[in-house]
C-alpha cells in the first residue's frame, strides 16, 4: 500500500505543480484553489507512505525525482517549455539515481 500512497504523492505534486504554472503569477486565481488542494494531497499522501514503513530517504528520494521528470515532460507537452538533450540526459540520470536509492536500501 505504501507504493500506492507514493504514487498518489507524486502525481498530486506534479498536478499541483502543473496548477501552479497556470496560476499566471497567482494572476489566474481559478487555479489556486486546485494547486493548494493538490499540494495538500501530495504531502498527505507522502506521509501516507511513511506510515507504512518506507524508508524516508527512498520515499522522498523518488518522489522529488519521479516528479522532476515528470514535471519536465508535462511542461513541454502543455505549455510548450524547453526539453533540451541535456535535459532528457538529467532525466535518464534520474531514473538511474532512484534506481540505485531503492536497491540500496534492500541491500
């Protein structure tokens, strides 16, 4: 379940991340509402998952990195952002970080 409660987090986070940019500055005031409920998601579910017994450092570890990539492709796929090969190369190392943070702790 903690996995599940995880995932949860990181998409909550990436929509309120999402939310955030459509808030114009906090200028589009429709979209605060959603990024504070989407944020308030986040952390609860990430909580969530720690009171299963993940460890700290590997919930957190893939949360923030899951959701910086994410938060990447998302960016360039609705707002049109850059999406550099140096990027794409950050992203792969990533994955490869929270590869190694979750086989490390079973080790």
């Amino acid at each position: 379940m903690g996995w599940a409660y995880l995932f949860g987090a990181i998409l909550s986070e990436v929509a309120g991340t999402m939310a955030l940019r459509l808030t114009d500055g906090f200028r589009a005031k429709v979209w605060i509402a959603p990024m504070l409920a989407a944020y308030l998601l986040a952390f609860t579910l990430l909580s969530l998952s720690l009171r299963t017994g993940m460890p700290v450092g590997v919930a957190y570890g893939i949360w923030a990195a899951v959701g910086v990539a994410l938060t990447a492709l998302l960016a360039r796929l609705l707002f049109k952002d850059p999406l550099t090969w140096r990027m794409g190369l950050g992203i792969v190392a990533i994955i490869g970080g929270v590869l190694l943070v979750e086989t490390g702790a079973h080790a």
